[in-house]
C-alpha cells in the first residue's frame, strides 16, 4: 500500500514539473519506475543484515572446525588433547548450562577411549547437543576440565552450501579424490541418485541443499564427516530424516568403515543410534 501510494505521488510530482517544462516525457516515466525499484532494493537490506549475523556465526565454526588446534587453545576450559592410544575424549566433572538457568549437566564425567563407540541417549532439552558441541570444542563448559582429539562433528543442524555436491563434501577434505567422494556417497546410498545422467559430483545442490529431500540432506552431510581424517567423530542425530530400512542396510557399511575410531552418538533412543559399546542415558 505505502509503495503504490509514493509511487502514485512520484508520478503526480512529475506531472507539476512536466506541466512547468522543468522536466522531459521520458523523465516523467522513469520516475516512479525507478522509486519503485530503489524500494525493492531497499526491502531486501533488513534481511541481508540478518544473514549477515549467520555468515559470521557460520565461519567462526567452519575455522573452528578447520583449524581445531586453534580453538582449542583459545576456549579457557579446554584442556591439552588428550593423548593418542589413551583417552579419546577426558570430561572431568563438567558443568554445563547457560548463564542465568539452572545447569543442564551438573559434577557431570565422562571417559571414552580411543577405538570406542559410545552413545548418549536422552530427551529433548537434556543437554545432548551442548554435550556434543563441548566434545567437539564448539563451546566451552561452565567449570570442569575437557579435553579431547580432534574431531569430524554432524551437528543436529543439516548444513549444506549453494554449491556443488564435490564442494560441499570437499569441505572435509579439500584433497579427497572423486573415487573417495563416490566411495563416502555408496556408504550412505546415494552414489545411485547423483550417477549418470545426472552431473554427478558436479550436481548442484542450491540454497541450503534444497534440491534434496531432508533425508538426502542429512546422509550428505554423514558422508562430508566421513570423508574426515579426524580420529574422533561425533554424530548429533544421525539418522534424522532417513528412514528405518535405509538406516539398517547403512548401518553395517558405517560400522565397517568406522572402525578403529572413536564415536559418540547422540539421541533421542539407542534404536536410532549407530550400535555402541556403552550407553550413557542423560536424565
């Protein structure tokens, strides 16, 4: 309404300057045309400034992810990693929570070692993917001492770029091979969707990956973390959006190839989780 109405008085403003030859025809015409395009312009900076907030939080975290040394020297309650062959991942009497709550997790421990496979199940709102994010040196607990090896992290959030599938896998590997990449997509069955005659790995995947469903969205991003060379992986909600039938031919592929490394599942239930040598139930 505010736009036709000032696009309306442009168009009676060049009329008076037309009718007092201190303006052209064509002049006249263009006037409310280019009002109405600065508005569109203009419309759009509210959203652009909001973006611009999650392109900065997005980056943090990719460098965060990219160069875990880093990060781990400057999160105060980080402790050196801990030693290979040994522990994987050290959480000694953490507190987490945020500020002004009561804590999530309170004198909370946790020891796993290298090679072994561990899940956290519990409800939503229990501290599972604040745990996770803590393990992966995303975020730092309140007290206690942590320390871990760095980590390849699929967050609950499904993230994936407007780009093409090798970029967004490469993400984890710059120097992966295409034999790798196809062998990363077989072990979460979508080496058939992207094949011939699709572009294959140049296929490109749009704005948040919205050329996928959601459950092709999520194994994409459980192949870019398989891809990684980390020694421990961690995976916040796996499966979300896959079904069971899919989860279960998966299953013994991703098991297969994650041998010898260290993994921590987390979720809702152990029936949705990767199987594990312990369980750790959050209440």
């Amino acid at each position: 309404m505010l736009i036709n109405l000032a696009a309306v008085l442009a168009l009676w403003l060049g009329i008076e300057l037309f009718a007092q030859d201190q303006v052209s025809g064509p002049v006249l015409v263009m006037m409310p045309i280019a009002l109405l395009g600065l508005l569109e312009v203009y419309a759009m900076l509210p959203e652009a400034f909001g973006r611009l907030g999650a392109t900065e939080s997005a980056a943090a975290r990719l460098n965060r992810d990219s160069y875990p040394g880093q990060a781990n020297q400057q999160a105060g309650s980080l402790a050196a990693p801990a030693s290979e062959g040994d522990r994987a991942i050290s959480l000694d009497d953490i507190t987490v929570g945020y500020p002004g709550h009561a804590p999530m997790l309170s004198h909370f421990t946790l020891h796993v070692n290298a090679g072994e496979r561990v899940n956290v199940v519990g409800v939503s709102g229990s501290g599972k993917s604040t745990l996770a994010d803590i393990m992966a040196g995303l975020s730092t607990a309140q007290r206690g001492r942590v320390e871990a090896l760095p980590s390849a992290y699929l967050t609950q959030a499904t993230a994936l770029f407007d780009d093409t599938l090798r970029a967004n896998l490469q993400l984890a590997r710059p120097d992966a091979t295409d034999g790798e990449l196809w062998r990363v997509l077989e072990l979460v069955e979508l080496a058939e969707r992207f094949a011939e005659p699709e572009p294959g790995l140049d296929t490109w995947l749009g704005n948040g990956g919205r050329r996928l469903s959601g459950g092709e969205g999520r194994r994409l991003a459980l192949a870019r973390v398989l891809l990684s060379n980390a020694p421990v992986v961690i995976l916040d909600e796996p499966f979300t959006g896959v079904d069971a039938d899919t989860r279960a031919r998966m299953t013994p592929h991703l098991l297969r190839w994650l041998d010898g490394k260290t993994v921590v599942c987390l979720g809702h239930g152990s029936e949705a989780l990767l199987p594990a040598d312990h369980t750790v139930h959050l209440n």
